[in-house]
C-alpha cells in the first residue's frame, strides 16, 4: 500500500496513467478515499461523451449527475454532444447567467439569440465550459432522439440550433478542435452568424464541418478571404447541397442583423491540412486558384471532386507556385471529366522536384499511363514512400511498373480492388521489365496478371496433375521462368511485414480470362518446396528471407487446384521455420475446418495466435 501512495504521490506519473484508464475505473479509484478523490476528481471530467442513445445511461439522465457536473465544468476539456445535449447545455448556461448576471448585457445574449425553451423538467444551471479545447456536436435528427428524456421543443428548429451553438462556442475561447456534423445552413444569414462566431475562435486550429444547405451560393474568394481560417492548421469543409430539405422555424425566423466579419487580407500562413469537397459544375480556374493563393503552406491535401470546364494544367501550375510545400495528396471518390482526371498528377509534376511523400486514393478514376507517371512519379521519386491506389479506374500496368523502379524508397505500395470488381492488373511482363527501385517495403498489395495457356490438346493435364518425371511444354517452361524472376523480387523484400498477391489469369491481350475469383487461383509454384525426384516446379525457398512477415493474403487458399496438390507438411512445417512472426493469413474461408498440417501451426504460435483466414464483412 506504500508503493501505491508513493506512486499517486508523483503526478506526473498520475498523468501519464490516466489517459489509459476507463471512466468506471477512474470512478473507483475516487471511491477508494478523500485524497484519492480530491485527486482523481479533474480526470473524471476532463472527457465527457453526453450523446444520447436509446437504453443508454447517460450523464443528463440524474439529477445528482448534473449536479455534480455544475461544480467540476472547470475541469472538462474534451465534450462531445448530440443535438438533445447541445440545446440542454445551451438552455442551462442561459438559467445560469440568469441567476449569475440577472442584467447581462449584449455582449453575453445578442439580439440573434434565441430565446430559452419551455422545459417541462428541471433545468440545472451550469456555468460556460470556458476551458473547453475540443467540441464535436452531432446534429443528429432521428428518431432516437423523439425518446429522449430531456428533449426541448427548439430541437425541430434548425435555424435556432446554429444559433445555439454558435452562442456555446463563442462562450469557449479556448478551443483549439471544433467538429459540427450534420449542421443546418438555410441561407446566407446562417452562414454570416457561423463566420461571425468562427471568427472569434482565436485559438483555433482543427475545423471540420460537414454541413446541409438548403439554397445557397457561396464564392469560394470570399470563402478564402474569411476571417476566421486565418488560425486554423486544418481544415475540411464539406458541401452537401439537399434542395429538398425542409426546416421548421418558430422562434428565431426574423431578420436580425448579424454582423458580418471583416476580410482578411493576410495569407493563411498557419494552414496546412486542407480537405476540399464536391465541388459544382460552374467552378472555373480562377475560383480555384482564388481558394488556393490565401494557403501557400499546405502540406495535406485531400480532394475529391473539382467539376467544372478549367484548364487543368494551368491550375496544377499555379498551385504548384502557390503550394510548393505540399507533402500528402489523397483523392476520394474523384471523378474527373476529361483531362481533369489527371488533375492530381498534374499537381504532382508542377509542385518542386522531390516534395511529395505521400498519394493515397481511393475509388476514384483517372488517366495515369506510363507517360504520365513518367512525369509525375519520377520527379518524387526519392522522398515518395507511400502510394495507395484503392478501387481506382484508369491505372494501367505499365504506369505501376514506372513507380515500381522510379521511387527507391517506397514503403507501401497498395493497389487493391474491392471484392465485386476486378480492375486492371500488373502484368506478369511489366512487373518483372527492370529491377524495383525500393527494398524498404513494409506493405505490398498488388494483383498479377498471368498468361494462361491453353492447350491444343484436351487431354492435357496441368503441370501438378501430371505423373512425374515432369516434363514442361514450351509455354509453361518460358512462363515459369517469367514467375521465377517475379518470386526472387518479392523474396528480395527483406522489412516485408504485410504482403498481399492476387493472381488473376489474362489472356493474349491482357484482359481477364474468366470471372474466377483471386481467391481461388494461385501463383504457380509460389507456395511450394518442390520435388526433385517427380520434377515438380516449387519456388517457396525464395521467399526465405521473408523473416518479418506478419501477414499474408491474396492468392493463398490452401485448397486451390493446385495449391491442394503441391502443398504438404513439409510446406507447412517451412512456414513455421521461415516466417516466425506470420500473425494471419488467408490460407483458408472463415467457418472452414482447417487442415491438420495447419493446426500443428496453429499449435507452434500460442503467442501470438495464427489466424488462417481473414473475415469477409
């Protein structure tokens, strides 16, 4: 018991415990003495989640819990509402101010707020959370929240609820994180009052707002040209237009005046996490470079779709004058028209030489061939380590061949396809063209196109249904020795932790042969030690210094045609040898029974376990 009191006596270590303890373990810990009450009693309250759901305990329920709420609000900094708290919380700061300052001012209850609900229960005053640094609201308007035991009539009023939180926000002046989901715009007085209370966030540097709007049109300059962006180091605004969305008014339907903020003439020097959303069909070049030249040291940069006629080299080059610190580009859902689905790699070939460390995209569709990677890729070549291609349409074979040898330092190469779709594969050819740049990988993810053979004669069996000695037919010794120098590439990749293969077999021309899924192929030879008496092909032993290797998935199904055939104990027993730190693989379909030879697996890994599939949502 001394030790413990020496420990707790030390508060540093106190701080670097509690982030790492549960609300409900705090909660004893305070239950144990006075002193340890006194202590613990500020961590107790430094995160709170009042979001309300249906069969939930949750701290607006008691009374006890409010209350005791009202003597520690000091203490809370992280606060996450629903939209029954928001306006709780926004009518029990106003009860407060009632009793604390029966004749406040302007300043504390402007004109454009609304008034105080009617509640049909008691309504416990708190002070304002003037400590708050992060707040995320959810304006959530479902039907869970018809049930819930402190709702308030102003709920159903979308332009009362902007209000109410934008009133709580600028009573937090030291917020560094603010988050509003699913907030109403109606018109451009809403915005105003949004901008306005933005602006007086100086501490500001996190903003994400994802919002409806009703009918509204706003110039991306003066959205720039705000004020309130000046602090921010990231940014992601989201524009979701919904014409048909209805909002009931009431209680603040007048047209007070709101003061609009000044504009800013200063760059957004402190900027540089930047998430731009749909963009509309009319945007031109010159609204996006008016967005742009107020951001000059972005480093992230998230986009997901600019529509519009715009000349897209002009823009990659002008924001590659503006922006010539950027470090990350991820695309979401792009889908360009004509030449603006190049419009990233534009970007890429204009910012200066050997910036870009990171490109992660998903569902999205482009034109990268191996001209255009040739420009882009190549001129990133050293500092690149990440590139992600996920889902995306318009990645050709020889492109990925060009960042394969180009780009040195890749860490992560993913180019992954969901489950319904098969997209275009990495030729077995271009893969193999010139030596890989990079042996740093640590994550390989990619889907190898694979000459079938077909066979003049129907009598002919496959190679691994054949009685040895074997003997190879042109086709198959000339593609083996193809698939043997791809093997020795991969076995090259000494850090590889997560490696991911398909197979998918084509044709002549390089397009799929048949619809067979990648997890009923298998690479030819790959997983197999062969057989020197019988003359069975078998390249396991080149993937030897895989040592690191933690997972491994794709074209691995155990029960394959010919992975049943070629894969024994003897395999099995390799693994275990060879890849001590296999965590998972995709050796088998969740719910199948597993073989014996892999169950003495299972049994060698009691630390961690070996999971021998990988679960299909």
């Amino acid at each position: 018991m001394a030790a413990a009191k020496r420990f707790f006596a030390i508060q540093d270590l106190v701080d670097i415990l509690t982030p790492l303890l549960h609300v409900q373990d705090i909660s004893r810990l305070m239950q144990t003495n006075r002193q340890m009450k006194t202590q613990w009693l500020p961590s107790l309250f430094r995160s709170l989640n009042m979001t309300y759901y249906s069969r939930g305990k949750r701290l607006l329920r008691s009374a006890d819990a409010k209350l005791t709420l009202g003597r520690n609000v000091r203490h809370v900094r992280i606060l996450k509402l629903g939209l029954a708290e928001m306006v709780y919380i926004f009518n029990s700061t106003l009860a407060f101010i009632d009793i604390a300052s029966p004749e406040a001012g302007p300043e504390l209850r402007p004109a454009w707020l609304p008034l105080p609900d009617r509640a049909t229960f008691h309504v416990v005053p708190l002070p304002c959370m003037t400590q708050l640094r992060q707040l995320e609201v959810f304006f959530d308007r479902s039907k869970d929240n018809t049930m819930c035991p402190y709702r308030m009539p102003s709920i159903n009023n979308s332009r009362a609820n902007l209000a109410q939180v934008c009133w709580i926000t600028a009573r937090s002046p030291n917020l560094v994180d603010l988050t509003l989901k699913s907030i109403a715009i109606k018109d451009d007085r809403d915005l105003r009052l949004l901008m306005t209370t933005l602006t007086g966030l100086t501490r500001l540097k996190t903003l994400s707002c994802s919002t409806t709007v009703q009918k509204l049109q706003i110039d991306m300059q003066d959205i720039a040209t705000d004020h309130h962006l000046a602090t921010a180091n990231r940014i992601f605004e989201r524009d979701r237009a919904d014409q048909n969305h209805r909002f009931s008014g009431g209680i603040d339907e007048g047209s007070n005046d709101v003061a609009s903020p000044g504009l800013r003439t200063e760059r957004l020097f402190n900027l540089t996490e930047l998430a731009l959303w749909e963009m509309d069909k009319t945007t031109t070049a010159q609204d996006i470079v008016a967005l742009f030249i107020h951001c000059p040291n972005i480093e992230t940069l998230t986009l997901t779709n600019i529509r519009g006629n715009y000349d897209t080299e002009l823009v990659a080059q002008i924001l590659g004058e503006i922006c010539p610190n950027l470090r990350h580009i991820s695309c979401r859902g792009w889908r360009g028209e004509g030449q603006t689905r190049q419009l990233p790699f534009r970007i890429m070939s204009a910012i200066p030489e050997q910036r870009l460390q990171e490109i992660n995209c998903c569902s999205s569709s482009f034109i990268l061939n191996d001209t255009v990677a040739r420009k882009s890729f190549a001129r990133h070549s050293v500092t690149l380590e990440t590139v992600v291609f996920d889902a995306c349409i318009g990645v050709n074979s020889r492109s990925l061949a060009v960042i394969l040898v180009e780009c040195p330092n890749l860490v992560v190469l993913q180019v992954t396809w969901a489950d319904h779709y098969r997209g275009p594969p990495l030729h077995l050819e271009d893969a193999i063209s010139a030596p890989w740049g990079s042996n740093k990988f640590r994550r390989l993810s990619l889907t190898i196109g694979i000459p079938v053979i077909l066979s003049t004669d129907a009598r002919e069996r496959p190679y691994y249904l054949r009685k040895g000695p074997l003997v190879l037919t042109e086709a198959e010794a000339g593609r083996f020795a193809r698939l043997e120098k791809f093997y020795k590439q991969i076995g090259s990749l000494r850090d590889l932790e997560h490696l991911d293969l398909r197979a998918d077999m084509v044709d002549a021309l390089g397009e799929s042969f048949d619809d067979t899924s990648y997890e009923h192929l298998s690479f030819p030879g790959l997983l197999s030690l062969g057989n020197k008496r019988t003359g069975r092909i078998g390249y396991l032993d080149l993937l030897s210094g895989l040592t690191k290797l933690k997972e491994l998935r794709g074209s691995v199904y155990a029960r394959a045609d010919e992975t049943a055939k070629t894969m024994s104990l003897r395999e099995v027993v390799w693994f275990d040898h060879f890849w001590p730190q296999l965590e998972l693989a995709e050796f088998f379909f969740e719910n199948e029974p597993v073989s014996e030879s892999f169950r003495w697996l299972q049994d060698q890994r009691d630390t961690p376990s070996l999971q021998l599939y990988v679960s299909r949502l």
